[in-house]
C-alpha cells in the first residue's frame, strides 16, 4: 500500500507539471504575455530569461546585425518626446473674471493680455500667497508660443473633446481678498462673479459631458468661493488645505493641495553651516488665533523665555518680511503650527530659507506628497506631543549636527518644487501642480466611465443634477 501511494503521488506531480509546460507553450506561440508566476516552475531563472530575450530585444544586439546602435543622447531625446503632457481646455472666460481683477484693461481683440508684449502684475503683499490661478493661467497662455514646449507638463488644447481636463479660469482668491469687504449697502462683487460663474458652467457642454468631474476650479484662499463650491464639488479643486470643506465637497482622492507662494525672499547661494546658524528654533507670526490655532499662544507661553529660541508676534506689514527673512536665514529649525486652518505659508518660507520645518498641525495636508516624501527634511510634532512639559526642546535638541545637514541638504534639492515663476521652468511649483493632475486623470476616467454605465436605463439629467447632492447639503 505505501509503494502504490508513492507511485500515485509521482503520477500526480508528472500530470501537474506536463499540464503546467504544455500551458506555457501554448502562450508562448500565440505571442501572448504569462499570466502567472515563472517561480513556481523549476528552473524558473532560466525560463524567466528566455521568455525576456523573446519579447525585448537588446539595442546592442540589434546593432550587432547591421543596425545603428542607439546613443545616449537618442534614448534622452525620445524620453522628451514620450513626455507624458496634460491636455488642459481652458474656457475663454470673460476678462472681468480674471485679468481685469488685476487693472487690466482688455482690448477688443482678445479677452486675454499679450503676454509677449507685457504681462499684468499681481497685487503684492499677503495676496500673492495665494496666486495660484494666475501662475497657471499665465502657462496655459505661454504653452500656445511653440518656442517655450520645452519640458512643460501642460498645454492648452482648442478642442475640449482632444482634453485631459478643463481649467476655469477664475481669480477667486483676488476675487475675495479684493471685493469681500463690503461697505453698507454695497453689493459684493465677489458674489455676483461666484453667481455669474456657476450660470456660466452649468450651461457649457463641458460641464454637462461629465458634470464637471474633469474640471479645474482654483480656490486656494480658504474662503474664496464660499458660495459657489458647494455647487460646483464635482469639479476638482485646487486648495490649501481641507481646513474649511466638508469631506463631500473636498478631499484627497479628487483635489489637489499647491503650495502657498512664499513670502520671505529666497535664500540665493546658501552657505550657511549648523554653526552659522545661531538661533535653534523660530517663530513670528500671529499668536493668538482661533479653531485649532490655539496652540500657537499655548507653545508662546511654553517657549518664549528659553535660550536660543525666537517667537514673537510678527505681520507683513512695514519691515516684517525683511525680519522674518533674517529671522528664518539664521536659524537651525522654523515652527510651522496650525492657525485658522491646517496650513499657513510659514512652512514654504521656511523651505525657501532652508531652515528646517517643524510642523504642528495634525490635519495638514502637504503638496505632491504622493511623490515626495516631507520626513526628508521635515520634523512632524504631534500636537498632543509639543505640549507636554519640555518634549518639543528636547526632541530638536537631540537632533545631530549630521542629521540636520542632512535635511538642510534635501531642503536646497526640493526648493525648486515650490517656486512661482513665469515663464515656468521643469519642476518647478507650477509644473508640479500639472503633474500632480496628470496622475490624478486615470482615477477621474474611471469615475466618469462608471457614471455612465447605466446610461441606457436612466433618463438624461440636466447639469449638476446628473449627480447625486451630497447628503450634507440635503440636511443643512
């Protein structure tokens, strides 16, 4: 009985394997890629060999046979002309919603300016923190000049059927910070630009398509598009954080956080050194904040008298830049601590000093954090943490001299990520953002395709009612 046992469980292994063989060469000849493990097969190095010789052929075998052998600068000019680019149709909204917010006065000819003759400027101060959507407005514009494809990660397309997505060109942080303060008895034009947009929208084809799920819709200051973002959420909006949306209007998996622009001049040709930097940890701002900022008076009262740390109460007004620039050059660590909402611009001044972020703020979400990783050249503080007895000190004095270099190092690698420019040069804020889009697309092709496979069975709906209004605005 054990011998007719064994004998049956060979027969059983020799069955299996001719089965498994058989499968293979069967796939083999139709050309068609394996569908499972080569491990599982004996001398499954070899085979996993041959089965890469039969479908990738070497340029340096080819060559071998007559053909001209690729170069390096071959290979680096067909990965430039592989670059994946983000198709954007942007609306040619009337200028009243964008260019005019900055002075500009439109021709007859165009409602955009000439960006070759001259380009509008944005107001200056705290406003520029949160000019996202005139940075990437002035790249869609500068993408259509041949001369500057370069290595961007966005053009302008004329057909909104050949479009990744659709950018709504609408300056609504200026918007707000320009027109929201009303005197009595005026009426807000900031409102009427929120009304007059949402109108426009729902009516276009390319919002209808696909109810606005590829759109681009810019709303960096926390409270601009106050009235208009619970109409328009199915968009994908560009933020500085989720501090003032509820989760059905704005999240992670459909928006895309930016960077502020920031504020304190940039640290040119840094050379500074741990030694060179005296002060240990700094902060200036404003202390006395509402919602989850109060942390900010309770580490002030914590930190104020200790050695080698600076915080105090600061502003952008008169000098408070040219400070807070000095301030931030010549220390080791800058505090970024929550305020009103999660983010605030002190940590992009702070990567732009190369003084190194400790962040406070639970809630904070971080741009393009999907591809790089903050812990480099970050120090992440629970809140609950910073405020016991001494742990905040403690934790940065233990931090080493070669640590330290280390993400003072990364700091002056990753800088480029958040800079504003115009024109837009490879990697830096305004191309990132695009990218982070272009990775965003695959999720919002899928959602779309989705949303259409009971289209045969459903009667067609108008606008935003071909989607389902979140339960938080059915209830309030």
């Amino acid at each position: 009985m054990v011998l007719t046992h064994k004998s049956l469980f060979v027969l059983f292994l020799m069955t299996s394997a001719l089965l498994v063989l058989s499968r293979l060469l069967v796939l083999r000849s139709n050309g068609r890629p394996l569908s499972f493990d080569l491990s599982i097969l004996p001398n499954s190095k070899l085979l996993a060999m041959q089965e890469n010789e039969h479908h990738n052929k070497s340029p340096l075998i080819s060559a071998s046979k007559g053909e001209k052998k690729e170069t390096r600068n071959d290979i680096s000019r067909k990965s430039d002309s592989n670059r994946q680019v983000l198709k954007v149709f942007m609306y040619d909204l009337p200028s009243e919603f964008h260019f005019s917010l900055l002075g500009w006065k439109r021709n007859r000819k165009s409602v955009w300016p000439n960006i070759r003759a001259g380009v509008p400027e944005y107001p200056g101060g705290l406003n520029l923190q949160h000019s996202i959507e005139y940075w990437l407005t002035l790249d869609l514009l500068n993408s259509e000049f041949a001369d500057n494809l370069g290595c961007r990660s966005a053009i302008r397309v004329h057909n909104s059927s050949q479009a990744d997505v659709v950018f709504v060109p609408f300056f609504s942080s200026i918007s707000y910070n320009r027109y929201s303060k009303l005197k009595p008895g005026q009426k807000s034009i900031n409102n009427f630009l929120q009304e007059k947009l949402v109108q426009f929208l729902t009516e276009q084809e390319e919002w209808k398509r696909y109810g606005g799920k590829d759109h681009i819709i810019v709303a960096h200051h926390p409270n601009s598009l106050l009235d208009a973002r619970t109409k328009l959420w199915p968009a994908m909006f560009i933020l500085a954080d989720f501090g003032r949306y509820p989760p059905t209007v704005a999240n992670v998996e459909k928006d895309v956080i930016a960077p502020y622009k920031h504020m304190i001049r940039s640290y040119v040709n840094d050379s500074s050194g741990f030694d060179s930097r005296p002060t240990l940890l700094y902060f200036q701002g404003a202390i006395y904040r509402k919602d989850g900022g109060m942390i900010r008076q309770e580490l002030f009262y914590m930190l104020q008298n200790e050695k080698d740390v600076h915080f105090s109460f600061g502003s952008a007004q008169k000098n408070g830049v040219d400070e807070a620039s000095q301030g931030m050059h010549s220390s080791k660590f800058c505090l970024n601590i929550a305020g009103d909402t999660p983010s605030s611009n002190r940590l992009f001044d702070a990567i732009a000093s190369h003084c190194v972020p400790v962040v406070i703020s639970d809630e904070i979400e971080l741009p393009y954090e999907d591809v790089l990783n903050y812990s480099e050249f970050c120090v992440f503080v629970r809140t609950s943490d910073a405020l016991k007895e001494n742990f905040l000190l403690n934790l940065i004095k233990n931090i080493s001299r070669e640590e330290w270099t280390r993400m003072w190092k990364r700091l002056k690698e990753v800088e480029r990520f958040f800079e504003f420019r115009y024109p837009s040069q490879d990697q830096d804020a305004v191309q990132m953002i695009w990218q982070a889009f272009l990775r965003k697309v695959p999720a919002v092709k899928r959602e779309i395709h989705k949303s259409r496979r009971f289209t045969r069975t459903t009667l067609p709906a108008e606008g935003l009612m071909s989607f389902h209004v979140p339960n938080f605005f059915r209830n309030s």
